[in-house]
C-alpha cells in the first residue's frame, strides 16, 4: 500500500519558511547549517586501513602522538621507545606504546529518488536527507576528516571523492541541491531508471577500507542483490543507515477520505474503515522489523529520521547513540 502513497495532491510550492521548509532545500540553507556543527563529534573510528593524519584514535600500536601506556620490552619492539627510567626503576626493560591517530574518511549517500519525495506537514523526505547529508559532512570536516559522498536519482548520480575541503563539500551539497531541486510530481521516464542497487555499486567502487558510509533513504527499494553489496561493503567499511520517513507512513491521518497520487494516477484513501488501519500500520511494523534486521545482518547502525524532527536535534541525537554503541 505504501508504495503507492508517493505525492499528496496539491503539492506545496518552492516557498519555504523557517517553520515549514517544504519540498525543496537550497543551497543557502544547506551552507548554513555548518554553524550547526561546533558541538557535533562523530564517533572514533572501530578499524583503520591506511596511516594517513587525522582525529580518531587507531587500533593499530605504534610510534604517534598519543602515550597510551608503558609495558615490558618485547622483541621486536622499537628500542628508541625504551622508557629508561622505568626499566632502571623496574629492572626490566620496558617500552612506551602510543596510539596513532589515524583519519576516517566520510562517504555520504543521499537518496534524492521519487520515493523521498513525499511529506505530510512541515517538508519532504528528500529534503530531511539533504539536510543530514550537509550536517555529517560539515561535522567531518570540522574534525579534520575526508569527506565525499554520492548523491542520486532515477536520472542518474554525481559523486565527489573523499577529500579534506571546504571546496568538496560545496560541490557535494551543490550536487544534492541540483537532484532535489529536479524531482517533482511527476513520474520518471522509462529512461530514467538509475536504482538504488545502482547507487550502491558505485558505492562500492568509490569506498576505500575503513571508511565510514553514511545511507540516508528511506530504504523502499531492498532486494537480494541489495544484500550482496552491503556484505561487501560491511566487510572493511563502517555503515551508518538513517531512514527518512513520514509519520503518514506509519500511521493514516484521521478518519476521512484523502486523494494521493504518485502523479499519473490517483486513488482515493479510506482510512474510517479499522480494518484497513490495522492492515497499513501491519505493513509499516513490518517494513521497519525488516529494516532493522536487514542493519543487524550487516553490522550498520540504524537511525530513523523523522519529517517532523528538528534535523540538528535529530542529528545530535544520532551522534550521542552513535558513541555508546
């Protein structure tokens, strides 16, 4: 039923307001919110791959700039670390260990397709995730981290690669609002038929190890192929899924009638009848336990994002949820 609930009828205009955003972002608004991020941390990085220079503590032991701890001598260790006054206090020889700290690069994924072109009150989904999508790259930066994504559509898809720049995050956030601003009522082509499998092919091409990747969408669009390319990314990379949704998608509105249309046909909903609100919130449980146990499979933290959430105060929250887990 869900798959047919794509765009209310009398669709808001490009005008937007400080409480209601609408159906469309814009650049401005995405550049703003960097004044958001100066309490905003992402998380350590769980694993490394490459020595590069950076924020997050490494796993890996080694001669950095962060004293760890003093432990005897073992063969192989690196002798100009030998703490003397420890090992004439001791006797024995002891080493000094120091973490490295070590960069985590960002990869951003940001669903701009048909299907996050949907909202109830305050604005759409696609524009709640080109508002994440902005937060955790300008969060990433702040912190020194390299930060790229990708950003696609039905029509197709850009990418930036990781870098450590103001200049790829303008050109990413640039992207995003060019896809968000090109989706409309209106249905894609025959033509246009880039899917989410597609994305995360890209994806998998684009990510180096050790990468943390961050999929906002509302994730309608999962088949089996859609599992092999998360195992594969799960494998030497960090997931992050947050699903943008609607409360409408959880919950019919109150008892009436409601035209919908995904913009070539239009039904019209009941939702006096019990029975049917029973069965639509049976799908979306189900679309959610589905959801959560796709992230668990593949070891992706899960996040859902509301149309109706403050998105800093969303994001704050998903960063506290992020550190204790």
């Amino acid at each position: 039923m869900l798959n047919n609930i794509r765009n209310i009828i009398n669709t808001p205009s490009k005008q937007t307001s400080s409480a209601d955003l609408g159906p469309y972002c814009n650049l401005p608004q995405l550049m703003k919110l960097r004044l958001s991020v100066k309490h905003l941390c992402l998380p350590k990085a769980k694993a490394v791959s490459r020595p590069q220079t950076g924020q997050h503590m490494s796993r890996f032991k080694g001669r950095g700039m962060e004293f760890s701890e003093v432990r005897v001598y073992q063969p192989g260790d690196d002798v100009r670390s030998i703490d003397w006054r420890v090992t004439a206090r001791r006797q024995t020889p002891h080493t000094k260990i120091f973490e490295e700290e070590r960069e985590r690069p960002l990869l951003v994924v940001c669903d701009q397709s048909q299907s996050q072109f949907f909202g109830s009150q305050h604005t759409f989904k696609s524009v709640r995730a080109a508002e994440v999508a902005a937060l955790f790259s300008w969060t990433a930066l702040e912190h020194n981290d390299r930060v790229g994504g990708i950003v696609f559509s039905e029509r197709g898809h850009r990418e930036v690669k990781p870098a450590r720049n103001r200049k790829s995050i303008m050109k990413l956030l640039s992207f995003i609002n060019d896809f968000n601003q090109n989706l409309s009522i209106l249905p894609p082509t025959k033509e246009q038929n880039f899917s989410f499998n597609d994305a995360m092919n890209e994806t998998i091409r684009l990510a180096k190890p050790g990468t943390m990747i961050v999929i906002i969408s509302d994730f309608l669009h999962l088949s089996p192929d859609t599992e092999k390319q998360f195992s594969k990314l799960s494998k030497h990379n960090e997931l992050i899924m947050i699903r943008t949704y609607d409360p409408i998608e959880e919950d019919l509105p109150p008892p009436g009638f409601y035209p919908v249309s995904d913009g070539t046909e239009t039904i019209v909903i009941n939702s006096q009848s019990s029975q049917s609100r029973k069965n639509y919130q049976a799908w979306a449980n189900e679309h959610k336990e589905k959801l959560k146990s796709f992230s668990r499979k593949f070891k992706a933290t899960y996040f859902e994002l509301s149309t109706h959430e403050d998105t800093t105060q969303a994001l704050q929250r998903v960063l506290i949820n992020l550190k204790a887990s």
